[in-house]
C-alpha cells in the first residue's frame, strides 16, 4: 500500500521546517547548548508541524552516528530510521483521546523509569493532550515535574486553554503558527516537484487558501488531485473536487448586493441549487471574499496604492489574482451594510449549524441586506433612521412629488396652522398612510405650512381609488430617499435638534440598554425636553432616577449613545419631574407651545391644527391602530 505524501514528506531535520522558525530555532539551540527541557507543550492548529518537531527533536537526541546530541541527525541509523517510520522503542507516541483515563498515566508512570532500549533518551509524545481526564492530569503532576533524567515529554495539543495551569507551568510551551498562503505553495511545489506531478500555479494558490493553513491538509488535496487526473491539474480541477465557488461567482452576488436587487439575489441562489452548491460552503467562500472588501475600506489610503496593496496582499490575505475587482467593489460597497451583510451571514452560518434549511437561511440573509426595512432588528432600525436623517435637507416638494409619482402613492398634507380643510373626496386610508410616512420621516413638518389647498386636495384625491400603502412600502420610500449616496465617517451630519432627539430616542435608549442593563432602567421612562447650545435637558420621573443617572460614567454612556444615533456629540443635564428645577422659569404651556406641530391626516381621523407631536412611541401606537398593523418583536 502506498505511503499517504503528508507522511512521506515529513520534514526530516530543523532546517526543513516552514513556518516554525521560532520553534526550530530554539530547539536547536537547547540541543547544541546542552539545555533540553524535561518537557514541552507544543500548541497550535491542526498540521502545521507539531509531532514532527517532536520526531526530529528525538532524531537530534538519540542520533547513533554521532557521539552526543547532534542538531544534524543523520537520517541513515538505526535509530534515526526506526523513528521515522514510528517504530522506535525509545519514543512512545501516545494519543490521550483514547488512552485518557487514570489507569492509563499509572501504566506510562510505571514504565518510566526503565533504561532506553537504543537511545540515549526516552521520548514520551503525548497527541492531543488536552483530552486527559483531571484524574489523569493529576497523577502525571509528579512524574511530569521530577522525570528520570534520560526521560522527555513532549505534549501536543490544538487546544491549550484546556490544560490546567499546575501542567502548563512544568512545561516550556511553544505556540506554533499557522503558516501562509505562500509557506504551504512553497511545501506544494516541493512535493509536486518529487513526485512529478503538473500542476498549475493557480491550482496550488487554490489548494493553499483550502486548506486553512495546514500543510496536512494541502498535501492531502494534493495526493488526491493526483489520482483524480493523470494528466495536468488546473484550477477548474481544483474547484471541481474541492467544491470551491469560482470568484467570479462571488463577484456577482457582490455586485447583486451593492444594487440591492432582492429578486435578482433569490435567482441567484436558484442558480447555486440548480448547480448542486453546497449553501455551507458557499457561504464560508462569500465570507472571505467580504473579508477581503472590509480589508481593502480600512487599509485607507495604502488601498490607493496598488503597489502597496500588492506587497501587503499575502500578509493580510488579499487574492493577488483579484485585486483590481476587489478594489472596485469596495468603493462601491457601503461599509455599514457590509459589516451588517458579514454579519448576517455569520447569524445564518449559525443557524445552519443548529439544524436550519441552509437555502433559506441564505435567502433570508441576503434579502435583509437588500430590503433593509424589512429586518426589525435595533441595528437595521438606527441604520434606517440615520438613512431619513440623510434625507432631511430635500425639500417637501422633492418629497411629495417622489411619492406622488409612483403609481398607487400619494399624499396629502395639512397645514400646521392657519391652513384650510382638504376636500372630503380626498380623505381615506391613503392619505392617512402618505401622513404617517411623511410623519417618520420628520422632513415634511415645515415644508408642510407652506402648501396650498389645491394641491393636497388634489393629491389625496388622486389617491383615494387607489390601494393603501403599507407601513413597509412607507419605510421603503424612505430608506430609498436615504440612499442617494453611500455614507462615509467623514459625511457631515444633519443639524442636532430636540425634534431629532426626540425622534430617534428609542433607539438611543436600546444603545444604552445594550451597554448598561442598569442604567437602561433608570432612563427608559426620560424624556428630551429642552436642547439649549448643546446641552440637553434630560426629565426623569423622581429625584432618586437623576441620582442614579448622574453616577460616574452614566453621564458618558448617554452621550456616547446619542452620537452613535446621531453623529452629533451633546452635554446632558438631568431634572426631575418632582422638582422645582425641571423646568425654571418654564411653565408647561410653555412647554407645549414649544412642541413642534405634526402633519394631520386628512379624513374622519384627522387632528386638530394644534395637535403637538407625537413622540416615537406614541406615534407607533397611533399609526398601528390606523392602518390596522402591529409591531413585530426583535430578533
């Protein structure tokens, strides 16, 4: 039976190690210095090299060709041989997952102390480690701390935190890396070479990303590319077997993406049933290709410099093959909805993994992102507040001509004050939907005191036959309005306000939630009454809440909450309801009067010229009672 080749083209000696330099580099001088520790933790991912540094460290010590340990074992004796081909009774590989019990230190403590058979030292490689018992681990504490002197352990595991510190602090510990893309072509190429097999330099880049930084792994995909073509292996073989998505795939849903065209994206995962494609697999390959986009928005100004970018590609990951598209698609891409698509797909990657259709977790993850009004989530919602504040400098008349031009949509607005009635004919659900949707939005209010009665009346006439719009069509229209252009850290915001404050209030009170449970329940019943040059006045329900809000660090986590909304830094002042000081020298008609005036449905429903704005939780309810709907709970 054939040698596998990750066996066959273990490394040999220290110089033909890849990627542990650290390791080898002080294995051989503990070697030559005489200095060889009673034991070692070696740590670190699946194949890139743990058990052979063992093997080769038990070369340089029981090496019959030279006197003494030697860090150029000759690979010829009997000894040397015996150890690479695993049997060597002078090194006991032993593997804790199923020698893990008690019994089974007790047999290796019993054993320990007799003399090396050929040797001049005994090796013990115990393989996944971390698997021993706390029994087990126990009874070793002694041996592992005081050994014969002829006697040294070597512990392999990928998961050292399992370990228990009373083990670790007896050991030297190595943590070996995981090597990159090039280190694992470099071991390919060798191997390919020896054993004569043609291959393409894209397929082995391919096999490189595949294989997660293991060279057991690469080698093994290698082997078995070798005997599923006797001709010359491409990339497309490659892909073929590995069941790899082809870049321009990734591409394409990209793109599908950045043009938020939710039915081209569902076609699209109709394409990947048609064509058998695992969803798992393809969602892990969309990842790193997102990764790749999220490196290349942050790398700033070094991602301007294709020469630059080139030179960094292998250290952070980058396909050289790609770049040039990569590079386009991230200008193009928005880097809020890139982190919330990278996101989402980690959510679903979950969900898959707990049992979920993995075909309709995709669909739902790349809908969400391309119909963000349609996820009801905290983070989907602030994301769409800051696309209507965007949208707050068009004009009332850019607004309403938006609306009125789609089919079926129109809108009709009553003046704050002073104003006449629109005609009867125009009074409907319509025109009841067109005025909530104009009311979230927030950029009606003032354009709306400057209308006529003509052209209200007309607008909400032309809408009375047709169908009412739907709270999510109202939410579409708006985030539409706030995508005119991608947002950037360096966008100038919209003016602060009390009327913004006001509007976006429950989302700054979920962001504290989010961060202090505590402190959620102390200003979950404030509420905004007065913005005077940048200090907001903040009115609690007792004395007791304003104490507690004004805590150490309460006071900051509210500031930071409402820039993060708003993108607008405030100071905050807290007053209680039962105290002289909430209001000074401010009666609550004044108050009221200062309310600013919300836009009234036109109909039966309608409010008076007076009515005051609602505030976010109020006008939720209302809408929700008018157009028959109800509020989704959170995800």
């Amino acid at each position: 039976m054939k040698l596998s080749l990750y066996r066959q083209y273990r490394p040999q000696t220290f110089d033909e190690v890849v990627g542990q330099d650290h390791v080898a580099r002080t294995l051989k001088n503990a070697v030559e210095m005489g200095s060889v520790a009673h034991a070692y933790i070696f740590s670190g991912p699946r194949g890139v090299g743990k058990t052979s540094l063992a093997k080769i460290l038990a070369k340089a010590l029981n090496c019959q060709a030279f006197p003494g340990p030697t860090i150029t074992p000759c690979g010829e004796c009997m000894s040397c041989l015996s150890i690479a081909a695993s049997t060597s009774l002078d090194v006991i590989e032993m593997d804790a997952a199923s020698n893990r019990g008690i019994d089974d230190i007790r047999e290796l403590r019993d054993k320990i102390a007799f003399a090396p058979v050929q040797g001049r030292s005994k090796i013990y490689i115990i393989d996944e480690v971390h698997m021993l018992t706390k029994e087990a681990f126990n009874a070793l504490l002694k041996t592992l701390e005081e050994p014969p002197p002829h006697v040294v352990f070597v512990l392999a595991t990928t998961e050292p935190h399992r370990i228990p510190e009373t083990i670790v602090s007896r050991c030297q510990r190595f943590d070996f890396h995981r090597p990159t893309v090039q280190e694992i072509v470099t071991v390919l190429v060798k191997v390919s070479q020896a054993e004569s097999i043609s291959i393409d330099e894209p397929a082995l880049f391919e096999i490189a990303r595949h294989a997660e930084g293991g060279f057991r792994d690469a080698i093994g995909t290698l082997d078995k590319l070798a005997t599923y073509t006797d001709a010359h292996i491409t990339a497309q073989d490659v892909l073929s077997v590995l069941g790899i998505i082809p870049a321009d795939l990734l591409f394409e849903i990209v793109d599908v993406v950045i043009e938020r065209d939710a039915a081209a994206a569902l076609m699209f995962v109709q394409r990947l049933a048609d064509q058998g494609t695992n969803y798992s697999q393809f969602i892990r390959d969309l990842l790193r290709h997102l990764r790749q986009i999220f490196i290349l928005q942050h790398l700033e100004e070094v991602a301007e410099d294709a020469a630059m970018v080139r030179n960094l590609s292998q250290n952070v990951g980058l396909d050289e093959q790609h770049l040039d598209q990569l590079h386009a698609q991230a200008n193009q891409f928005n880097q809020r909805e890139l982190v919330r698509l990278i996101e989402t797909l980690g959510r679903a990657q979950a969900e898959i993994r707990a049992g979920l259709d993995a075909r309709l977790q995709l669909e739902l993850a790349l809908v969400k992102t391309t119909r963000p009004h349609l996820d009801h989530t905290a983070a989907a919602l602030e994301d769409r507040l800051r696309r209507l504040e965007t949208g707050t400098t068009l004009s009332a008349k850019t607004v309403a001509g938006g609306a009125a031009a789609r089919p079926g949509r129109a809108a009709a607005a009553k003046p704050a004050s002073g104003g006449s009635q629109p005609k009867a004919g125009g009074a409907g659900p319509a025109a009841a939907g067109a005025a909530a949707a104009a009311a979230v939005a927030g950029s009606v209010t003032s354009a709306a005191s400057e209308s006529t009665e003509t052209p209200g009346a007309a607008a909400a006439g032309a809408a009375a036959n047709d169908p009412p719009e739907t709270p999510d069509t109202a939410a579409e229209d708006a985030d539409r309005i706030g995508a005119g252009a991608p947002e950037s850290a360096d966008e100038p915001h919209a003016e602060i306000s009390l009327e913004r404050i006001k509007r976006a209030w429950t989302v700054v009170v979920q962001r504290i939630q989010a961060s202090s449970a505590s402190l959620y329940g102390t200003v979950r019943d404030a509420r905004p009454t007065g913005l005077t040059d940048g200090r907001l006045t903040l009115l609690l329900p007792s004395s007791f809440a304003v104490t507690r809000a004004s805590e150490a660090g309460n006071t900051a986590l509210v500031v930071r909450a409402i820039e993060e909304v708003l993108g607008s830094a405030v100071t905050v002042r807290f007053v209680s309801a039962d105290s002289d000081s909430a209001h000074p020298g401010h009666s609550q008609k004044d108050e009221a009067a200062d309310r600013p005036v919300a836009v009234a449905p036109a109909g039966p429903a309608a409010a008076t010229a007076g009515e005051q704005m609602l505030d976010y939780a109020e006008f939720i309810a209302r809408a929700g009672k008018e157009l028959d709907a109800k509020v989704l709970p959170e995800e």
